[in-house]
C-alpha cells in the first residue's frame, strides 16, 4: 500500500464569470492522499465551451 497518492476527482459545480453569467461546469481537483485521507489540494482547474483548460481563480463561486 502506498503512504502517498495523487487523485484526480471531476464534480460539476456551479460558477458565474462576468462575460457569460451563471454555469454549471466541471472542475477538476488534484490532491494530495496521505494513507486515504485528503491532505492539500495541488491544482483545480476547468475546461471551457471551446475546449481551452482555465484556472478556477478566474471565476468568482456562486452563491
């Protein structure tokens, strides 16, 4: 069994930019396991309509 491990988990949440308003999209997560429990999360990011990966720091979480 590995100490260490790198996951990768897609769920769809719901985000609002200026130019297009409300979405629902998915964003992935990367994180970093220890012994199967979820320590830090490394990088998430988001694919846009035109298939171009973002980060999510350029999109405010919707209340």
């Amino acid at each position: 069994m590995k100490l260490i491990r790198i996951k990768r988990k897609t769920k769809t949440e719901r985000r609002y930019t200026k130019k297009m308003g409300m979405l629902s999209i998915p964003v992935t997560y990367i994180k970093k396991h220890v012994l199967g429990v979820p320590v830090k999360t490394l990088y998430k990011y988001r694919q846009t309509y035109y298939g171009e990966m973002k980060e999510c720091r350029h999109c405010e979480l919707a209340r």
